[in-house]
C-alpha cells in the first residue's frame, strides 16, 4: 500500500511540474492526460512507455500534455 503522502509528492513524467498522480485502483492515473501507471508488487512503475493509455487514445502523441500549443 502506497501511503497518501508519497503519492501526494508523486507527478506525471509527461509534465511533472504541473500534474498530480491519484491512486484508482491498482494503479496511479495521471489527472491530465489520464495514463495508467501500475503498482506492481507495492511499486509505482511510472515509465511512461508502459503506461496503459486512456480510451480513445491510440499513442503517446495524443496526449494532451505532447501537443504543442496552438499559436494566435
């Protein structure tokens, strides 16, 4: 079990000054672009590369923390 305060200091990989993780389930979610990072054997594996992507979202690049910023 993950203690509160540890995931309280966690952050996404993807944009980690910006954007808390929250436990849901077996896993830590990103509250942004919604990846998955599982907790495998009361270890948070937070590599992006083997995150569970969200649904609707095929790669990486789709993320909304990956796109660029639209230009005025």
């Amino acid at each position: 079990m993950l203690s509160p305060d540890f995931v309280d200091a966690l952050r996404c990989p993807n944009d980690p000054s910006h954007t808390r993780v929250a436990l849901e389930g077996e896993a830590l979610v990103c509250q942004r672009c919604r990846l998955r990072f599982p907790i495998r054997d009361g270890f948070p594996n937070m590599i992006v590369e083997e995150a569970e992507l969200p649904p609707g979202c095929t790669s990486l690049d789709q993320l909304p923390c990956r796109q660029q910023p639209k230009q005025p």
